[in-house]
C-alpha cells in the first residue's frame, strides 16, 4: 500500500468515527505532499479520542508553520471547545474566521460554540450555521444542527426540513435519522417515527436510548409482542446507558408484569 492507498485508507476510518485505526495508519505515512493534511488530521484523531493536550501540540505546531491556512487553527478551537474553554474557543474560530472570511467551517464551528454555551445564544447558533450553509450546502452536520437549534427555539416544521436535508445528503447519518424519529414522535407519528429508530440501531446497534423509543413506539402501536422482544433485546445491550435499563426493567414490572430478566 503506497501512501495515497494508506491515507485515502486512514479517511475512510475517520469517517467511520474509528479514530483509533485512522491514527496508526496516518502516523505511517511520510510523504512530504501528504504531510500536513496527515498532521490535521492526526490532531483531530487525538481531539476525538481525548487526548487533548497532544491534539494541541500536534495542531499548534502545524498552525505556528502553516500560518495562512485556516483549518488547525479551527481544530484548535474545537479542542478547547471540547475541554470547556469557551473563551479560548472563540478567540481560535475568530482568527479563523480573519484568515479566511467566507470559510464554511469557520461560521458552522461558531454555530457550534454558540449553541454549546447556552440556551440564549440560540439565535447567533442558527444564524451561523445559515451562513455556514449558504457558503456550502452540502454538510450534513451543519443541517442537523441547525435542526436541533430550530427545534428548541420552536420552529418546529423548519427544524424537521434542516434534519430531512441532512439525511438527503447522506442516508447513513443515524444522529439525524435519529432527530427525524424525534419529529415524528411528538406528531404522535409512531409508525414513522418506529422506522427511523429501527434504521438507527441498524445503523448504531449500541444506541441504547434508540432501544427504548423502540419499545415504545411498538406499544403506542398496540404491538406488545415486539414492544417485549426489543425490550429484552435492551436488557442484555453490551453499555446500555443504566438510565435507559432502568427504563426497560420498569417496562417489564408494569407493563408486561413480570420481573425483567437477567
């Protein structure tokens, strides 16, 4: 495998969310073309495994020698947004946003910082994900999180266009199946809203909140035998979240009364 092979690779299993992997095979590749987009995104693989010190170390001495290109520096926000620190943060997504104006990712990270500090800043989150998206509108991430800002701040019908967008552009995106299943079930929709969460665990099998909306939708449906068989299916999930188990034990004593199994 030559190192085109080998980083086309390593995007692959960075786009699949599997970090880890992608980190070894970009830490291979050592061709002098390659190398500063292999630095960015080893940074980002140390950001979404946690390690943030390295991922500012790794994305710090890229920016310090690539001063003009604006992308490790937005990393760098992403990084101290991801440890809380907000103001550093922003003070990152702003130089971005001097070195390159009309950067999509600049405004969709601000979006991101706006809508994770709080409820208030509701209005500044969508309005940047909108320029975001009016620079490219082809970022699924940036649909669904309009949607969710759009949903909380009530525009309900205008949120569910933002998540039907982002799943137009990639139909495997389960977090925005899963916020289509949410639309639908408080319409009250559960048969719609049963299809999405089934795509969900098909596509996410460990999203033990999706389980349970299941179990739900199939007893809204008058379904008990497939309420009781997700429902199981629940109780023996590998790291279900305790709250969500909690939730299917308390489903098996007053709903199908008997005690849940082990």
């Amino acid at each position: 495998m030559d190192s085109y092979e080998m980083f086309n690779k390593a995007e692959d299993l960075y786009a699949e969310e599997k970090f880890q992997e992608a980190l070894i095979y970009f830490l291979q590749i050592k061709d002098p073309d390659l190398q500063n987009d292999c630095r960015n995104y080893i940074g980002c693989c140390y950001l979404n495994l946690g390690r943030f010190e390295e991922a500012l170390d790794c994305l710090t001495k890229l920016a310090n020698q690539e001063t003009d290109w604006e992308t490790p520096i937005i990393n760098i926000g992403r990084v101290y947004l991801e440890m809380g620190n907000y103001k550093k943060a922003k003070k990152y997504f702003k130089h971005a946003k001097k070195i390159k104006p009309d950067s999509a990712d600049v405004y969709y990270y601000l979006g991101v910082y706006h809508q994770k500090i709080s409820d208030i800043h509701l209005s500044k989150a969508i309005q940047n994900y909108q320029i975001s998206l009016e620079y490219d509108n082809t970022q699924p991430e940036a649909h669904m999180d309009l949607g969710i800002c759009l949903k909380q701040a009530g525009y309900r019908t205008r949120a569910k266009e933002e998540f039907d967008a982002a799943v137009q552009l990639d139909s495997i995106y389960y977090k925005a199946i899963h916020n289509q299943g949410l639309m639908y079930d408080t319409e009250r929709d559960y048969q719609n809203a049963l299809e999405c969460y089934l795509k969900v665990v098909q596509l996410h099998p460990t999203d033990s909140e999706c389980y349970m909306r299941i179990v739900r939708c199939y007893y809204k449906l008058h379904d008990l035998a497939n309420a009781e068989k997700w429902n199981n299916e629940l109780l023996h999930l590998p790291n279900a979240n305790p709250e969500d188990i909690e939730q299917a034990k308390r489903f098996c004593r007053m709903v199908l009364k008997k005690e849940p199994s082990e």
